[in-house]
C-alpha cells in the first residue's frame, strides 16, 4: 500500500497542490469527511494538546447537520475546505453535476458563517482523489489540494501500528497529510493521531494549516 503520493502525480497534474515547498520543519495536516460528533470533537481536543493547526475539509450536508460542531472547528482557528456536499467522485459524475455539488458545498460554507481561500480562492479536495481534467478546469477558482502522505486511517484492516509508522516514515518536511474525522476512521485515528503528533514534536515539527 503507498502512503506517499508516487512521485509522477504532481508532474501529470502541476495545477494541483500536492506539497508545501518549504525546508521548514513543518507539516500540514489535513482532516477530510467531517464534521462528525465524536470524531471531529476528538481531533480538536488532540490538536490542541499539542498546539496544531490544520486545514478541515468538510462535506457540506455534514455542515449542514452538525452546525455547532463545524463552529467548534472555525473558533479553534483552522482553516476550511470544500469536499463537495455529498462526498461526490468526480470520476462517476458528470462536470456539471460536480460543479453543482461543490458549489452547493461552498454555500452551505458560506451560510454557517466561513469563507476560506487563498489568496481570494477558497480550498478544495475532490472525494477519494477522484477528479477529471474537465472537472479540474471547471474549477480553475478554486485551491484544489490533493495530498503528499495518505495515511489510510479508514482502512479496517490496516494495524494501527502499521499505519502510525506507515504514515511517519512517507511523512517529510512540507508533507500535506490526510486524516479522517469520520465514524469509520476513529478506532484507527484514536491510536495514530496522538503518537503521530508525539513523534514529530520531538522532531521539532511544527503543525500549520494551509494558508
């Protein structure tokens, strides 16, 4: 199983973001699939144990049926981004329909009171890493952010152990890293995230949103 993103991807797509460029010390975590109750209230606990920022891409129905827990997250000051309203891949899915989902996303963003965005351009991660060029065209106006480790934190059969050190040693200085804030993730993410963050604050790691 790779938990680095295999080098050829960001030469065949140079428009996405894939790693940060800095020699600095630091990583940017990345949390997709919530807000969830239990899961995202437990991510925000861990970061803010050891001082972390991280960038949230949330479904929008989740916003929409969780508003108090998506507030949690923008007061403790991380960033946001869109991954569609319905968890939609974009390989299964029309352009059109794609686009309609992620907009619907960005105003359900938008209504609970958050605007992300670089530089004027908010944030956006397609669901399962499926997207097309068509698609990627369509939605020139946005950040679109893939990722640089994929800790896998979803797969069941996968040791905790295994994707802990799994997950450190595809880590590097300007690693993107996606977590999980989901149902599904948590027996995984209660074991990984706090020994992940543990490892590289002794390495001298500082933790950052995307910006």
């Amino acid at each position: 199983m790779l938990f680095r993103t295999p080098f050829f991807l960001p030469w065949l797509y140079p428009s996405l973001i894939w790693r940060v460029n800095t020699a600095e010390r630091k990583i940017f975590l990345t949390f997709d699939d919530g807000p969830v109750p239990g899961p995202t209230e437990f991510v925000l606990e861990t970061l803010k144990k050891y001082n972390a920022k991280a960038t949230f891409f949330c479904i929008g129905d989740n916003v929409r049926k969780h508003p108090m827990v998506f507030k949690k997250v923008v007061a403790d000051g991380h960033a946001i981004g869109n991954h569609t309203f319905h968890h939609m891949p974009g390989w299964e899915n029309s352009t059109s329909d794609y686009l309609n989902d992620t907009q619907k996303c960005e105003a359900q963003l938008e209504e609970s009171g958050y605007k992300s965005g670089l530089a004027g351009k908010p944030y956006f991660r397609p669901p399962y890493g499926k997207i097309t060029r068509a698609q990627i065209r369509a939605l020139s106006n946005y950040n679109i952010v893939m990722w640089d480790v994929l800790t896998q934190d979803y797969d069941k059969s996968l040791l905790p152990e295994t994707c802990l050190n799994k997950s450190i040693k595809a880590t590097r200085a300007g690693s993107i890293v996606v977590f999980h804030d989901s149902v599904k993730a948590m027996p995984t993410l209660e074991y990984v995230l706090p020994r992940y963050l543990e490892y590289f604050k002794h390495q001298g790691y500082l933790f950052e949103s995307l910006q």
